[in-house]
C-alpha cells in the first residue's frame, strides 16, 4: 500500500490529490502499488511531455470510438463511465 505521500514520492508530476478529487475519489488515501516501475515510468513520460500532450491523459480522457475487436458487452459497459 501506498500512502498519497508516498505516490507523490514516486510520482512526483502527477498531482494524485487532484486527480482523485476531480475523479470522485477524494476520500481515497493509500493505493495498492503492484507495479512501482510503471508509475516512476509514466512520471518520467509526464517530465518528458509538453503538459497539452499529458493533460489528457491525466484528466482520464478515454477514446469515444469504441475498438473493431472489443466485444458489445465491453463497448456498453464503457458507456456507462
């Protein structure tokens, strides 16, 4: 488990207070961390990329054209986000 102090510590250009706030997560505090390497990795593509290009990504954007090869049961439940 990851305290947020401790996700700010691996990720520190990712605001993970705002992005739960703005997510409806605000009360979550700690986060279960299977994979460290991923998060320093996604930190440095934030470091790397002009904030226009990261702030989508972050903002949880998804695309709205469902994948050729997802099934309709997918495709419905991703409506429903």
């Amino acid at each position: 488990m990851y305290e947020r102090t401790a996700l700010h510590g691996l990720t520190p250009h990712f605001d993970w207070t705002e992005s739960s706030s703005r997510s409806g997560h605000a009360n979550v505090h700690a986060m279960n961390v299977a994979e460290p390497k991923f998060y320093k990795a996604f930190d440095a593509l934030l470091a790397a990329a002009p904030l226009a290009t990261s702030r989508p990504i972050c903002a949880g954007t998804r695309p709205t054209t469902p994948a050729p090869y997802l099934s309709k049961s997918f495709e419905m439940s991703v409506s429903l986000l």
